[in-house]
C-alpha cells in the first residue's frame, strides 16, 4: 500500500473537519490469475476493470464525507497474479483541531485505513515505500500556495479488536501548518491599528466631550473584526484561543479609555473653572455698584473727580479682576497624568503578555 498526499483541500475550524485530496496505491497478489505470457503472444500483463476481480475494501474510520473518482477504477494485472491500482480520493475527515495560537497553528490530523470484512487471519495491510518515501513524493506534487502547508507524514501499522476478532489498520498521521498572513492583514493589524488610533485619541489634545464620540466610533469598527473572528473559529473549546483573549483584552482596554475620559470630563467640571453664568452674574452686580457711586457725586467738579481718580482705578481693577477666570485646580493635571499614563502601561504589560502566549 502507498500513499501520496496532494493537496489539503480545505480546513473548516467551526466544523473541525479537514479535506484531503490524495492517491492511495493498492497492491495485492490473487494466485488464481496467472498465465504463462508464451501462450498468449508474450503478453505479460494486462489493464481490467477493477470490479473483474476482487480487491480489498478500504474503509476510513475519521471519514464524514468522500468524493471518489470513477475514472481511474482500472488495475493492472501481471501474468504471476500481482495486482497494482491507484485510487484517488477527496475524504472529509473530522480532526480535533487545536487553535489555541490560532492563526499561528500547527495541525495534526489522522486518516486511518481499514477492511472490517476481512481480519488479520485473512487480510493484512503493509505499506511498500517508508514513511520518509512516501513524505517526499507528497511534496513533488503537492500543492504549496494553500493556505496549509505539508510538513510531515507518519505511519502507525495496528491491529483493532472488535467483536472478538482483530482487523489490520493503517493510520497516516499528516503534520500541517498554517500559513498566517491572510488572518494577520485581515484581523490582527487592523486591530492593532484601531486600538493604537485610541491611544492617539485619548492623549490628544481635543475635549473630553469630542474624545468620547471618537472612541466609541473606533470600539464599533473594533466589534466589526470581532464578528468576524466569531465566525471563523468553533464554538466550544477546553482553552480560549489567545486571538480571542487579543480581542477581548483591546475591546476591555477601549471602554476603559472610554471611563477614564469620562472621569476626567467629570473632574474638570468639579475642580476646573468656575462656570461661565456665576462669572457673569457677579461681574455685573459690581458694574451696577460702580455706576451708582459715579451718579451719586455727578456734582462734583474736576477737583472731586482728580480725587476720587485712584478709587475708580481701584475699583476697575476689582471688577477686571471679577471678571478674569479662576486658576484651575492644581489636583486636575496630575490626575489627568495618573489615568493617562497608568492606561499606557497596562495596554503595555497586556501586548506583552499575549505575544509571550502567541510565540510560546
């Protein structure tokens, strides 16, 4: 028996199930069928259907959905009984996929041949090239410009018991991994790019107010990618991938901008200047003031006003000095740097710590 892989067709994480297409060659020998090839014009084999005789059933034991080709049903038949054929085979398989550093994954799926007709007393399955063979011829022919590439192929020879007889199985344990750019342009770096357009838009030098519609602008095109990724990876899983953990830990960090902006907003109310309406409303009770002293020594001559010259001076510095704002609150910029600064670090230790689990 050989095998030689030629393509991976597709992988569906959401179904855990991985279609391969490959060429499995059979050889078995029928003593029955032997002629002496001088009695027959020195023909020494000949190509039949490959229901003229018998042949060995193949079963796959992961298989959920199989496309075999009927073109190529034909063996070859040589005159001292050996039979040769080679069958194509496009096999769903289901495969328990591991995507806790998705998209940066190695995969390692089983496809394991049996015939439950015939055990071992009857019907024995060997394989006639090595694993390392049969791992070369793969990649003569495979197709490289998937998104999975091949990159290694074992073989497990065995006997199952069942039902108190025991039956040959061969299983081919296929090592693959997975090219991640696509996810890398597609998810990962527009995520990036939004969560560091947030950092931009919290230490920007805008309001509080105008800061706020942004972030939660950038948080909506964030959810978007989310989505995404929900549709591409399955459901339940032992462990979260750390994709889903990068996901989650930005969308935390962009609401917690979102607080912190919020906070400052409400701080800068409370500590900040005085309002605009009570500045107003005192500085025009000292105007009224003013006026009535000025109309009350309207008599006065030029004397009275040299002398009440430095009063009015006085008095209109008070009231410049009434109307100027108050000095903000000293306790406002260091808290500003406290949030600001404290968020930096922590969106910091977070992209450090999901590299060390991505590269791990």
């Amino acid at each position: 028996m050989d095998f030689m892989l030629m393509a991976i067709l597709s992988v569906v994480e959401k179904l855990q199930t991985v279609t391969f297409y490959f060429v499995l060659g059979l050889e078995w020998t029928n003593t029955l069928v032997t002629w002496d090839p001088r009695d027959f014009c020195n023909i020494s084999k000949v190509v039949l259907p490959l229901d003229a005789y018998w042949s060995p059933p193949v079963f796959f034991l992961e298989e959920v959905n199989e496309q075999k080709s009927n073109k190529l049903e034909y063996s070859v038949v040589t005159h001292n009984g050996v039979f040769n054929t080679t069958l194509p085979f496009q096999v769903t398989v289901t495969c328990s996929l591991k995507i806790l550093r998705f998209p940066f994954d190695t995969q390692t799926c089983n496809i394991s041949m049996a015939s439950f007709l015939y055990p071992v007393t009857d019907l024995v399955t060997k394989m006639r090239r090595t694993p390392a063979e049969m791992k070369k011829m793969s990649h003569t022919y495979f197709l490289n410009d998937g998104e999975w590439k091949f990159t290694n192929l074992s073989i497990i020879e065995y006997a199952e018991k069942m039902d108190d007889e025991q039956f040959s199985v061969t299983t081919y344990m296929i090592s693959m991994e997975r090219r991640p750019i696509l996810y890398v342009l597609n998810l990962i770096l527009p995520t990036c790019a939004l969560y560091l357009l947030d950092m931009a838009v919290l230490f920007g030098p805008s309001s509080p107010e105008e800061k706020i519609g942004f972030q939660i602008a950038i948080i909506l095109g964030s959810s978007m990618l989310a989505v995404i990724l929900n549709n591409i990876l399955p459901t339940s899983s032992n462990e979260p991938p750390v994709i889903v953990v990068f996901f989650l830990g930005t969308l935390l960090l962009m609401i917690m901008a979102v607080l912190d902006t919020l906070l400052l907003l409400y701080h800068q109310h409370n500590l900040g200047k005085v309002p605009r309406s009570f500045q107003k409303d005192a500085c025009t009770e000292t105007a009224m003031k003013d006026m009535s002293n000025q109309t009350t020594k309207y008599l006065e001559k030029e004397c009275t006003e040299l002398l009440n010259l430095p009063k009015t001076q006085e008095k209109g510095q008070q009231t410049r000095h009434c109307c100027a704002p108050k000095k903000q609150n000293p306790v406002l910029p260091v808290l500003q740097k406290v949030i600001l600064y404290g968020h930096f670090i922590l969106s910091l230790l977070f992209f450090i710590i999901v590299f060390i689990k991505w590269s791990s």
